[in-house]
C-alpha cells in the first residue's frame, strides 16, 4: 500500500547541497531524492557521485545552504557522516542540518550513533517504507524551513575573499532584503559602495543558449586565469531558472567545475526566482558583494537564453556569448541580439558535424552586424572551441582574446 503525502509548502527559500559520498557510483537514488526536493520548492545544488567530505562542506558554506543531503551506499558512513558534522562546525556551519540515506547498508546501531553525534537523520528503509518519498522529503524541508541569516548589521571589515562564509551570508541578506522591500536593501548596497569605493573591477559574463556548454567553458577559463595569474581571487556566479509552477530548481553548474576547488575561488549559485530574465534581479548586488569582498575578478553565467535575450550586458565589462553549431538556417544568426553586443562569440562543440560550417557563417553575420567591411571574417570575434577537450586550442584562443577584450576595456 503506498503511502500518500501532501507536499510542505516552506516559507523561506530553502537551498540544499546534494551529492553521494566518496568512492560511491550510486547516484540513482539521490538524483530521486533531489527531484523531489526540487518539486517542493527547493534550490538543490546537486554535485553528482564521488564526492569528498571537503567538497560537500566547502559547497555548503559558499552556497549559504540550509542543508545537505548525502546518499552512502560504500560502507564507511559513520566515518563519512560523523566528519561532515565536524567539518561544517569548523567552518562556522554548525546550523546546517545533515540528512543521509544508503538503504540497508546504514543499520539501526549506525544510525542511532550518527544522530546523537550531530547528523539530524538518517532516513532507513522502514522509514521509507512508513513514510513514502514525499513523507520523507515533507520532514526533511520542515527541518530546513528557516533563515540563515541570522543578523541585520554585518561586520564589514571582516568582508574578505578568505571569509567565504561571510561573503555567502551577505549574498543571501541581499536576496531575502530585495524580496521582502523593508529598506534593508539600501543599507546594505550603501556599505558596499563604501567598500568598493573607486576600484575597478573587471567582470566578465558569460551567457548563451541552454546546453551550449557555458559552465564548461567557465570552468577551462578559470584553469587558465588560476595557472597564469598567481595570488588571484576569484568569484564566480552561476545563475540558474526556477521552476515557474514549483519554485524549485537545479543548480547544477558546480557538477560541470573542475578548477573551483581552490581557495583562491568562490563559487556562488543563484537562481532567477522571480526574475522574467536570464538573470536573477538580485545579480547585480551579488556582484557588488564579491567586488566588495577584495575579489579581483569576477566571472557572471547566465542560465540558458533565447534568441532576444541580452541582459547580461549591463552588468559586465566583457560579454562572451556561447553557442553550438546547431541554430538551423543560417538566417537564424539575423536574429541573435547577442551577436550585436557580445565581445567574443564561442561556437562550442566544434568537433561535431557541421562545426567548421557554423563558424563560418557565424563570422560572416558578425561581420555585418558591426559593418566591418573592412575586415575579413576570420578576423572576426569568434571562436570555435571543444570545451570537453583538455588544452583545447580554441578555448586557449578565447582565453587571450579575453584577456585582451580585459586590457583593453579596464
């Protein structure tokens, strides 16, 4: 007899960190669990399988999460969980809940012991069995239904690229202070001005049509910026949509970065919640955080965008617009806005059939969108790339024609 349970509707906007442990190819029942969350209302930032202790609680405090979530089916969870609670504690997490999960591999002995070290629950098989998915998923959200900002006056001084966990709150501050309109939000944009002051920081977006490959090229732009810029703080911001019916969403960008396990990066994923654009209305004030932060570049990616689409513009000093091979006709390109303002144009997948051809074509409508006439399209800004492909020789051409784009403009 299945067991019928009425989704819990939250309050707060809850996000969550989900992933399977280390050494443990089992995604199948997490990914279950994460759909669900994401049918309730939840921002599920998902990291896959086979990730470390240090991976999940570094997300954690970057993402500012109310929760993680972690299915272990490798045998060594009382090891796994009991550090995740000692490492969260260490970072100044010790309000984030933990949840886990690994069927019968997880005995009642073991679970009795990870729930009195720290870890809110670990749900069994009879719990499953009791509760049904959506009763599992309804006590886990209520668990998670509250603020984590905890503070209406934040000690700027102590706003550095190194207090992640600072820089995460204060980002999250911002998005609650917009939504709500109580006039918090003009205080806190007033002490970030303070802290900017007149520097100038180079932010560079980069936005395209979904599926395209941005985060993948994100993520090879950065393993370049970090092997030749040394000392360098970097932040990234991923933006994601939300689901119109449901208000959840998957932010799925971080399972795609291999270069942001690093100190010198933070990562910080936002969803566009009530946003009509590509862009979440809170993206500008995320910025102006990470700029007061001290970071010294900031990378902007947008969620996928249609043909008119070209927000991102007004908020970066450099745009990279990322796109495949596959527009249809070549008459389609008369109708992307981003090829009027864009500074670089990436063709990604190159290796697929009709890559070459796109290229082409895309440098020819580029040529007469700007009325360049006087130069030949190979000339133009545009770059066929293979962003899957280590060292890939079109991703190193667009990494130095950003840095030039960046000389040039800041």
């Amino acid at each position: 007899m299945s067991v019928k349970t009425e989704a819990y509707k939250p309050e707060h906007n809850i996000r969550v960190v989900t992933a399977t442990s280390l050494f443990d190819g089992h995604d199948a029942a997490i990914n279950i669990m994460r759909r669900i969350l994401q049918d309730t209302g939840v921002e599920v930032i998902h990291l896959g399988h086979n990730r470390s202790v240090r991976e999940i609680v570094d997300a954690a405090i970057q993402e500012d999460v109310q929760g993680v979530a972690i299915s272990s089916y490798q045998g060594g969870h009382v090891e796994f969980f009991k550090y995740v609670v000692d490492l969260l504690k260490e970072a100044g997490g010790s309000h984030i809940k933990v949840f886990g999960g690994g069927g019968g591999v997880i005995v009642l002995e073991e679970i009795r012991e990870l729930q009195a070290y720290g870890v809110t629950k670990i749900y069994s098989p009879e719990d499953g069995a009791r509760m049904g998915l959506q009763g599992m998923i309804k006590h886990m959200v209520q668990h998670l239904d509250f603020s984590t900002v905890r503070m209406d006056d934040f000690n700027f001084d102590k706003l550095t690229p190194d207090n992640k966990y600072l820089v995460a709150n204060l980002i999250t501050a911002v998005e609650q202070a917009q939504a709500r309109e109580n006039g918090h939000l003009a205080r806190l944009r007033s002490e970030l001005n303070k802290r900017i002051g007149d520097r100038k920081i180079p932010v560079i977006g980069i936005t395209g049509t979904g599926g395209a490959g941005k985060s993948s090229v994100t993520d090879e732009l950065i393993l370049r910026i970090l092997h030749d810029i040394k000392d360098i703080n970097l932040a990234v911001i991923s933006c994601d949509p939300s689901r119109r019916k449901t208000g959840g969403a998957l932010l799925g960008d971080r399972i795609r970065m291999n270069a942001i396990d690093n100190p010198s990066v933070y990562m910080r994923s936002l969803a566009t919640r009530g946003s009509q654009t590509e862009i979440p209305l809170v993206l500008a004030e995320a910025i102006d955080v990470v700029k007061a932060a001290g970071f010294d570049l900031i990378i902007a990616e947008t969620a996928g965008i249609g043909q008119g689409d070209s927000s991102i513009i007004d908020l970066v000093d450099v745009a990279i617009y990322v796109m495949t091979s596959e527009f249809g006709a070549a008459s389609q390109l008369e109708k992307i806005d981003m090829l009027d303002f864009a500074d670089l144009i990436v063709v990604n997948k190159y290796e697929k059939l009709g890559g070459e051809d796109a290229v082409r074509d895309v440098r020819k409508q580029v040529q007469r969108n700007r009325k360049a006439w006087d130069r030949l399209p190979a000339e133009m800004p545009v770059f066929g790339t293979i962003a899957s492909k280590f060292n890939d020789d079109g991703v190193t051409a667009l990494y130095h024609a950003a840095l030039d784009v960046l000389a040039e403009k800041c």
